[in-house]
C-alpha cells in the first residue's frame, strides 16, 4: 500500500540534479537495508556524474543509546561537517536512526559548547538534509532535550497522504477515561505529558490535549504512515466485502451460518485484492497496478521548525511516476524553507566550483570526476554552459567571442573598391594607365623622331601596350571574386607581363645585335630586323598562354570560402585550382626577367646614342626586385592582404618598367628636342670616335 521504494531512489538522484547538487553525503543505518541503500543509489548517481563525497554507516541501539557507541560516531561524524564543500547529505534508515541521528548531533554540540563556551551558537549542522520516506520527525519523551532545528529546511520524501474527514476532530476526543484498559493510550500519556495517571500520586487532570503537543511527539494531522494504514484497511474490508458478495460465498454463508463470514483465510483474498479499486473518504481513488502496488505518487516536503521544537511539513512538490518522461519530479522553489543562516539558497554543493562557460573541465589526479580544474577553451573552440567536459568548434560560419563563451557569425571580406586599400589602389592603376596611354600618344605623335625610331619602333609600341594592359588587368583582382574574373586574372596577367618582357627583351637583343654587326666581316646583319624581334616576342607569349591554356583546362581557379585562414572573417576569394601552375606562370616569367636583365646588363656599356641597355638593366632591376620579394610577402599574408601585394606588385613593377624605359625618352622629346635629331646623333658619334 506504499509505492515503490525504487521510484523514490530515483527521485533523489532527480532532485539532486534539479539543484546542481553533484557532491553529497549519504548516511544510512548498518543492516541489510542500510547496504541495499548504498547498492542500488551509488551507482545510480555515478550514472548522472554526481559523487559521494562519503558514505557513513550508523549503529543505533534501538533500545538504548550506548554512550561509547555514540561517543565513536560522533567522532566518525565529524566528516560530515568538515567538509565545507558538502553542503547537502542523503540519509535512509527510519525513525529509530532519525532519532538517533539527532541525539548524536546533539550531543556533539554540546561538546563544542564545553570546548569554546565563548561560542555557544555552533552551527555543525548547517546542512540539506534529504531524506526517505521511511523516516520520520518523531521523538520520544527523554528526546525532549533534542533539538529538531538543526533539521530544518530538511527535504523528505513522504508517502501521499490527504486529509480524512472527521480524523482531526477524532483525536481530539481521545482521553485517559475512555481507554476502557487500554494501556498504550495511558501509557502515552504519560509520556507526552510528562505526569502520572496512577492513584496514587496522580498528576495528569485526564483533560490535556494532545494539539498541544509538539510536532516531534505527536502530530494531528494524518502521516503518510498512516495514510496507508487506513488505505490498506479499507482495501481488505472492500475485499472481504467482494469475497463474500459472490453468489457462491453468499451460499456458504447461508449454508454455515451468519458468523462464519469472520472465518477468511488471507490467500482466499488475494484475487480480490489484486483487482480493487475504490474510493476512500478522503475522495481519492486507490487502484493497484499490473504488479500489485499501489499507483500513488511520493510528496516532496520541506520541514519547517519552530522555537518551541514543533514543525510543520510544507508540501513543495512531487515524484509521479505516470508523469512524462523527464517530467516526473516537479519542485516548487519558492515554497521551500531552506536552513536558517545558510548561504547561497539554493545552497551548492560541489567539489569545486563551477566550471564557468568559456572553460572546460579537467581531472584532478587521484580524485572523482566530480572534482576537476578547470582550463580555458584553445584551438577556436567554445564553452557556452557551465562545466562542459570538453570544448567544442564553431560551425565554420562563425568563431569564439572573446570569452569563448560563443559563436559570433563571421563577416565576408574581399578587396573591395569601396574601402581605403582598393581605392587607393584604383587611383594608382586608373593614374599609370593615363601615364602610359599619354606615352603612348606622344611616341606616336613623333613616331619620325630618332629617338622613336632607335631600337625598333615596333617593339616600343608593342611594349607600351602591353604595360597599359598591365595596369588594366590589376582590375581583375579587385572587388567581388566572380566565375569569370578568377578564371581570367592570372592567366591575363601572366601573358600581358610575358609579352612586355620579352618586348624588353627583343629590344636588348637588337642592341646586340646592332654593335655586332657594324663591326667588319661580321655576319649577323642577316639577324637585324623586325621578323627576329618578332618571333622574340611571339614565341615567349605564346609559351606563357600554352600554361595558361593547360592550367584552364585541368585545374582552373574559381570563386571559392575560406573560412579558416583568418578569425572573424569569411574570405571571398579566387581559389587557384593548382598552386603548381601559378608558380610555373610566375617561375616562366621570372625566367624571361631574369635572362633579359643577364643580357641587358652586358650590353649596357655600347657605344651608342639612343642605347637603351643601361635603362633596360636598371627597369628589369627594379622588375627583378619587386617579383622577388612578392613571394615571401605573397606567403606571409592572408585574406584580402594577398590579393593587395600582388596587385601592388603587379603597379609597381609595370610602373618601374614605364618609368626606366620611357621617362628619359619623354623627357628628351618634351624638354630636349634639340637633342632629338639627326645631326646631333652624327656629332656625338664623330666625337666618341
């Protein structure tokens, strides 16, 4: 007629969980019951990561409280109190051990009490006590001395129980006079009311009432105790009942006479038993399930002390075992009265504090797992509750704040034209395109001068070209990455720059070539010409788009997210497709510099008017310079960065190839006519002669 003991095992490790409580002690008496206790609790609370920080077996003498025996276990209890971290203690065993249990804590107090006088006001007990609901509050009449205060604000589990009409007003009329001998009413009553019924030295008036008693000794309202008492007697009077309405029990009885109804067998019951279902006078209906218990719910009370040593129970929630999954335990906080002077409320109890979020736990050596340090999250990873056992990443989307306590969404960069850096960069492109068309204009507007004309004509108009085209293509890397604009970028820019190159580098061999053959007997006149500088030209061009065209074809860039590069950011970028065939681009590239600075710097120092060797050496110097350190510095950068130093190494090595080659022609057209002419180029050949 009680529920099940094991659905109140796993109200506990519910209720211990509600609170966060994962560092408790467990009391409990040494019998068989005792054990069974820690047997099945342990390793349920092992299950849900909560520990035991001990585990303290009492030894009552129900008849008599051997002061040795209580001498020991209130020093065995002292683990109980030392432990600061423990602030919450499961206790099982019944109202013997509760009893016990009080009168030890008691007298360890006053012990404290004879140790310090000073300090009267110990609090030793300042603890959550969780209790079963095999123990209850009661005491005997030489316990009066036990304070149950140190029991306050104790959760117990209790058997449900309702309010019988009529039991209150029923116990109010119980009195000495009308035991008609029954000597446990005399008996109690004098125990309760400390006097004496015998007439001899009577003290009792026979009138006390029992309201006035203290909670501990005597309680008016129904227990749950007594609940299912009167639920069970009521269930085998509506057995006997239903045994004896059937029709062949009705003939039996009629065969053997009226009082043989008196005369049942307990196993005759048995069936009858197994299917009730009534209602009692409380208006509750009583049912047994498939397994033959009673299909009723554990109330959670709080206890609530007084001066004068009476409490009362406050009913703060309940164990349904017929509630949804998850939903079973339901608490009321605000109804709980915790200890008086305990702080915080709800108290903690943990081996440590809390792992806060941003941190992850880790285990202490020769300790539980629920003691641990705590380190903060590494590696981008987060924490964003308390006590997490590990970190986790941010979706790739997003990165840890902060405190690692959270995912913030990452923003989507690229070199964009509307920011400082691409503007910038803008203006410099749009500035050396309008520097190298006004070239342009100006080599074609005296396209009959000598200095024009001087180390092909053709080739200085094919290397401006392809300079502006230099400047242009740097348009390709800025702003939003497109399909199209990453599959044209690095394959324009590296046939523009092969082409202005080996424009360079024609005009270097031509010089050659030109001191070579003016020297008598000399052959190489043949080589002189236009077709020579062409086939230059063409050949190196070509050969650098044949790598663009296999890089399109097997591995071209496209539009891509890189999410991992930088934090906080999502980079809009041109994945290369093959890192080999950008290198192979800029390594063929790099080759025909190279080789054009070789011959450009053994050709500087030919006698000549208009030779362009010095300028060629001092612009494939600045050329070579600039690719050089474009790679460390490409490798060293990331995100948008990259896309800058190479459009900034793109502008700066075109502008210092227009600026070498070009600027001191200019400025002989503009500022020095006089020296552009025929008779001033024979004078100055006459004189080095």
């Amino acid at each position: 007629m009680v529920p099940n003991e094991a659905l109140q095992y796993q109200g506990i490790v519910r209720l211990l969980l509600h609170f966060g409580w994962k560092w408790v002690g467990l009391v409990a008496t040494d019998n068989d019951s005792g054990e069974y206790f820690f047997r099945i609790l342990e390793p349920m609370l092992f299950q849900d990561r909560t520990c035991s920080s001990f585990t303290e077996r009492l030894q009552p003498n129900v008849r008599l409280y051997n002061p040795h025996d209580m001498f020991e276990d209130i020093v065995n209890f002292m683990i109980v109190f030392n432990d600061i971290r423990v602030n919450v203690i499961v206790m099982y065993g019944d109202s013997v051990t509760m009893r016990y249990l009080a009168s030890v804590l008691w007298m360890r107090i006053l012990m404290n009490s004879e140790e310090d006088p000073e300090n009267t006001e110990k609090k030793p007990t300042e603890k959550v006590w969780v209790t079963t609901a095999q123990i209850d509050f009661t005491f005997n009449t030489f316990e009066k001395v036990v304070d149950i205060q140190k029991f306050h604000g104790a959760l117990s589990f209790t058997i449900h129980s309702n309010q019988v009409h009529g039991f209150s007003e029923f116990l109010q009329t119980i009195k000495p006079s009308l035991a008609n001998g029954d000597g446990f009413i005399n008996n109690f009553w004098e125990n309760a009311f400390d006097c004496y019924l015998s007439d001899v030295d009577a003290s009792c008036t026979k009138e006390e009432r029992l309201e006035t008693l203290p909670g501990p000794f005597f309680e008016m309202s129904m227990t749950g105790h007594s609940y299912s008492i009167y639920n069970a007697v009521y269930a085998v009077a509506h057995a006997v009942h239903a045994r004896y309405s059937s029709r062949t029990s009705h003939r039996a009885a009629e065969d053997e006479g009226r009082w043989s109804l008196l005369n049942v067998e307990a196993w005759q019951l048995h069936s009858f038993l197994q299917t009730i279902s009534f209602n009692n006078s409380a208006g509750e209906e009583i049912t047994l399930n498939e397994h033959g218990e009673l299909a009723s719910v554990f109330d959670v009370t709080s206890l609530v002390t007084f001066p004068n040593n009476s409490y009362v129970r406050v009913k703060v929630g309940k164990l349904d075992p017929e509630a949804p999954p998850g939903k079973e335990l339901t608490i009321e906080e605000e109804r709980i009265h915790w200890p008086k002077n305990m702080t915080p409320v709800p108290p903690i109890s943990l081996c440590n504090d809390h792992c806060r979020p941003g941190y992850q736990k880790i285990k202490k050596e020769d300790e539980p797992f629920c003691c641990y340090d705590c380190i903060p999250c590494e590696g981008g990873k987060i924490s964003n509750v308390k006590d997490m056992d590990d970190c986790v990443k941010c979706p790739e989307d997003k990165y840890p704040n902060k405190d690692n306590s959270g995912c913030i969404p990452k923003i989507i960069t690229f070199l964009s034209y509307e920011e400082p850096l691409g503007i910038s960069l803008t203006l410099f492109a749009v500035s050396c395109s309008l520097i190298t068309s006004s070239v342009l204009q100006i080599f074609i507007k005296h396209k009959d001068t000598p200095i024009v004309k001087a180390n092909n004509r053709s080739l200085s108009y094919t290397l401006l070209v392809s300079l502006l085209l230099c400047f242009l293509c740097s348009f390709l890397f800025l702003g939003q990455p497109s399909k199209v604009t990453c599959l044209l970028r690095q394959a324009s820019f590296g046939i523009v720059f092969s082409m202005a190159v080996s424009c360079i580098l024609a005009k270097t061999i031509m010089v050659v070539l030109a001191f070579l053959a003016t020297k008598p007997g000399s052959r190489m006149s043949k080589w002189v010409g236009k077709r020579l500088a062409t086939s230059i030209v063409l050949s190196c061009s070509f050969s650098q788009a044949g790598i663009a065209l296999i890089w399109l074809g097997f591995s071209p860039p496209f539009p891509d997210f890189n999410r991992h590069s930088l934090v906080g950011e999502i980079i809009l970028e041109c994945n290369e497709g093959s890192v080999t065939m950008f290198y192979c681009v800029l390594g063929f590239m790099g080759f025909l510099a190279i080789v054009c600075f070789m011959v450009a710097f053994l050709a500087r120092n030919l006698p000549d008017t208009f030779n362009e060797a010095k300028f060629i050496t001092f612009s494939m110097l600045v050329f070579c310079s600039v690719w050089l350190s474009f790679v460390p510095t490409y490798l060293s950068t990331k995100g948008k960065y990259m896309v800058a130093v190479e459009v900034f190494s793109i502008l700066s090595s075109s502008a210092g190839l227009l600026s070498c080659i070009f600027s001191p022609k200019c400025y002989v057209i503009l500022l020095a006519p006089e020296l552009n002419n025929k008779e001033q180029l024979m004078r100055r050949k006459k004189e080095r002669i």
